[in-house]
C-alpha cells in the first residue's frame, strides 16, 4: 500500500479555500483547535460516514487532517481502498500551528480534553505503575500488566497503529454527539 499524498502547511494554508478539510480527531481535540472550515470526521467514523465523504470528493479535493498525520494517514487508506482520494497534512496540525497558521476553536464548546497522544501516554502509565505497584505489594505475576503495556507500545511503533488509542477513543468524551455528526454530514452533502 502506497503512502497518501501529504500537502505541506503552506501549500494547504493556500488552497485551503479550494479544498475540503476533514480532521479525523476526536471531538474533543477538535474542539480544541482545528484548521480553519474542519469538518469533524472522528477517524473511527470514516467507514460510516464513505457515501458523503465519496460526494465531497466527487466535487473537489479532500484533506485528511489528523493532530500529526498518523491517524489521518490511515483515514486515507481507508478511503483509497473505497476509491476516494485524499491527502494528508504533513504534521497535521501540530506541524500547522508551529508554522504560525491560525487554529480556530467552536465558540461555546466545552473545554477542550487531552490529545489522544497524551491520553495513551497516561493511560499506559498509569498501568505500568500499577502493574509494579500490584507486583511488589500483592504478587509478581502483577508485573505482567507492565509488560503487556511495554509489548503493546514495541508493537504500536512498529505498524504505525495504536489499539489503546482506538480504545481510549470509543470513551464518552472522545465520541461526537449524533447531532455533531449529522450536521458534519450535512455540511458534506452540501459541498
């Protein structure tokens, strides 16, 4: 599988009015900063949402932002392997912020959760200290749950993947109300 066509933070600040920008993030992060016109496409919704994002694509260029281009990467596998095209954001918006490019934030959203990234990060070590906390006080078999979560980063890093992180996006705070999502979907319909 070929890597997706990545568009760096100035060629994308450019033709932004031209394209549709479709931040695969939780609504959480989204809430906490996006490019401007991001529309909100959790990236465990790309299947769900294939017919309007296949509409929008139909009608000009899609792309695929995520908080560093990994998760948005993969959105854009999954629509490939639907036949849509779409590129990604180098960096995302990370890489977009530190250029100097303004993020814009909802008016009125609630406050704006943890990135992703630092959410597997304290998730990962709070079971780790578990794991050697239980180990030591009640039995050393404990000590199995740090080593999963080692094992389990090893393999992260080598496929580009994260199976804490899809977990942790399935919790409350993570998920988009079905009317953020309808009206992402409208505004899709509408492109």
């Amino acid at each position: 599988m070929t890597t997706p066509t990545a568009l760096a933070t100035d060629e994308a600040r450019t033709r932004l009015h031209e394209l549709t920008v479709i931040d695969v993030r939780t609504p959480g992060e989204y809430a906490g900063g996006h490019l401007p016109g991001a529309l909100n496409v959790p990236l465990d919704q790309i299947r769900r949402t294939l017919p309007d994002l296949r509409h929008a694509a139909d009608r000009g260029d899609l792309l695929v932002v995520c908080a560093s281009g990994a998760r948005s990467e993969n959105a854009c596998r999954i629509l490939a392997q639907n036949g849509v095209t779409a590129a990604t954001l180098a960096g995302g918006t990370g890489a977009w912020a530190a250029d100097g490019h303004e993020l814009h934030r909802p008016q009125g959203a609630p406050r704006a959760t943890w990135g992703m990234e630092r959410q597997v990060r304290l998730t990962a070590g709070v079971i780790v200290l578990l794991g050697l906390l239980l180990g030591y006080v009640v039995h050393p078999a404990f000590q199995l749950l740090s080593a999963g979560i080692a094992g389990g980063l090893v393999f992260s890093a080598l496929t580009n993947t994260c199976g804490m992180a899809a977990l942790l996006a399935k919790l409350p705070h993570n998920r988009p109300r079905a009317a953020e999502l309808g009206d992402t979907l409208a505004a899709l319909r509408s492109r």
